[in-house]
C-alpha cells in the first residue's frame, strides 16, 4: 500500500491536514511543483480529477 507524502492544490480551502499541502497559485504551476517534488520525494503524482494532486510512495518505506 502507498503513502501519501504530500498534496498540491490550487484550492487550499479544500484539504487538510495528513500530508504537507503546497497551494499553487494556478493549474500551471500546481502541475511544475508536483512534477518536481515527485523526483525529490521519488514519489509518484496521481490526478484526482477534483483539482488536486497527490504524490504517493510506493516504496512501503515508513
């Protein structure tokens, strides 16, 4: 099972909490910070398709 390590969002008003959160100030720079912080995490980005995205370990390292 993955571990969510962190959520980028454009909405900060609809996450909390679990995971540090990155608000983006838009689609564009939501998808440049997900996209990097998934090779420094070495993580995996997953679309929620409600506006957010979630990087994931799914490595089973605590």
């Amino acid at each position: 099972m993955g571990r969510i390590v962190a959520i980028v969002t454009t909405n900060g008003g609809t996450v909390a909490g679990g995971a540090p959160i990155f608000i983006a100030s838009g689609e564009e720079e939501q998808k440049r910070i997900a996209f990097q912080l998934e090779k420094i995490l070495d993580s995996s980005v997953h679309d929620l398709r409600n506006g957010q995205l979630i990087l994931v370990d799914h490595h089973g390292n605590p």
